[in-house]
C-alpha cells in the first residue's frame, strides 16, 4: 500500500475576528445598543459605576497605543506599496 503524502507543517491561517473592531467609541455603542434594547422592549441593564482613575489612565494607554499601532501598520503599508511598484 503507498504511504499518504503529508502536507508540510506551515503557518496556519489567520484567524478572522468574529466581529469586526468597531471604530466608535465605546460610550456611543454603549448608548446606540442601550436604545436598540430599549425600542425593542429589552430590560435596560443597571448602569455601571463611574469611571475610576486607573481606568481613565488605562483607556489613555490604550488609545495611545492604538495610535501607534495604526501609525506603524501605515508605515509599513507605505513601504509595501514602495516595494511591489519596483
């Protein structure tokens, strides 16, 4: 009986997000989906307790790094567009 060929261990796909990242700020979905339930006669969950300090510092953080992330995927776009037209 011949032996099966196997596929070569690579580098699996990359995984696409279920949902896609949303460019909104998070108090405006917060209130669009606090509407959508309201309009379709949903229970209005509690409201969350105010924002602390240490969370303010950490969407700071995360804003800024996103932005530097955004800024770093634009460089290298940038350069990959430099190098396919050579």
């Amino acid at each position: 009986m011949p032996k099966s060929k196997r596929k070569s261990p690579g580098r699996p796909a990359p995984k696409l997000p279920v949902f896609p990242t949303p460019s909104l700020a998070p108090q405006v979905l917060e209130q669009a989906a606090q509407g959508w339930l309201q309009s379709t006669g949903g229970p209005t969950p509690a409201h969350r307790p105010t924002r602390t300090v240490a969370d303010h510092r950490l969407a700071e953080a995360l804003t800024e790094t996103l932005q530097q992330l955004r800024a770093e995927i634009a460089d290298l776009r940038s350069r990959l567009d430099r190098l396919e037209s050579r």
